[in-house]
C-alpha cells in the first residue's frame, strides 16, 4: 500500500512541463465546466470565454474560478516564453562568440600568408641535409671514404689504355691447299 506522502508528490509533479515544448505541448484542464483540451492558449481563450459567459449571467463567482484556471495557464505560457527567450538569446551570443573567433582566427591567417609572402625568408624552407659535417656516432650511418673527403689520400688517375692492335689473320695456308686440290681433280676429268 503507498503512502499518502508518495502520492501527493506525484499529483503535485503530474502536470508540471518538464522543461518540454510547453507552448504547443496539449493539456488536459479539469475545471468546473468539465474538461478543457488544448495547448496553454487554446485554455487561456477557453476559459476567458467562459468568464465572459458567466458574467453575462451575472455569475460572479463562476466568472472568478473561469478567470483563476485562464491565469494558471497564463502563467504557465509566460514562462515557457521566457525560457524559450533566455535559451534563444543564449545561443545567438554563443554564435556571436564562435563568429568573432573565426572572424579572429581568419584576420591571423591572412596576416601570416601576407608576411610570409612579403618576406621569403619567412616563408618555410625544405630540409637540407649537410653531407659534408661528420655523422654524430648515434646516428647509425656508416662512414664511407666519400663522407670523409680529405682524410682519404686521392689515387691519380692512370691515362687511359690504348686498344691493341690485333695481329693480322696469317694467310690461310691450308685454304691454298685445299684449292689446289679442288682444282685438280677437275683438270683431271
């Protein structure tokens, strides 16, 4: 069985806009005419025509409980409008912020490029690797004779070599031989 303490709570909680789209949320109004459905406006006109009903049949205080409910929800639109309005204008200043920062960080990017342009010394240079400094010893390259340059005694160079001349073929004596044989055998015949 639950207390009396935890229900109350949760009637006074029930229709308390949790921070929602109160302005166009639908509401369902117990009042002394019954139940009134609608957004928080559509109440308020509800209920104010209802006031003006029972005025008009000289029914004070029917007019006043009407009046009381289209002020509830008066109230309850005021403020869903001002947390509306505060969130809105909270966001335009973020916007504000985070255009003058770029507006900032675009002025300091056209000011180095301009600077950078004016002055080439300014502007990045490639790596240049100086071949002819030693090597420091933790820097795992190997010393070649070309790296040290004068520590190496230089070899002069030897002129370059003629090509031989070849011997010239010996007459082919053998040739001449078997010549004569060919030819003899056809004097022969």
């Amino acid at each position: 069985m639950r207390s009396s303490k935890s229900r109350s709570r949760a009637k006074n909680n029930r229709n308390r806009p949790s921070g929602g789209n109160v302005v166009n949320r639908v509401f369902d109004s117990s009042g002394p005419e019954g139940k009134v459905r609608g957004t928080p406006q559509q109440i308020i006109d509800k209920y104010n025509q209802l006031a003006r009903d029972a005025q008009l049949s000289n029914d004070r205080v029917a007019a006043e409980n009407f009046q009381q409910h289209a002020e509830h929800y008066l109230r309850l639109l005021s403020e869903a409008q001002r947390e509306m309005e505060a969130r809105r204008e909270e966001q335009e200043r973020q916007n504000r912020e985070r255009q003058a920062e770029r507006d900032r960080e675009r002025a300091e990017r056209q000011e180095r490029e301009a600077a950078r342009q004016a002055d080439p010394a300014e502007a990045p240079q490639p790596d240049v690797m100086d071949f002819n400094a030693e090597a420091a010893p933790e820097s795992g390259l190997v010393e070649t004779p070309e790296a040290k340059g004068s520590d190496v005694p230089e070899k002069k160079e030897k002129p370059a070599r003629k090509p031989r001349a070849r011997k010239p073929k010996p007459a082919p004596a053998a040739e001449e031989a078997t010549a004569d044989k060919g030819d003899a055998p056809e004097a022969a015949e």
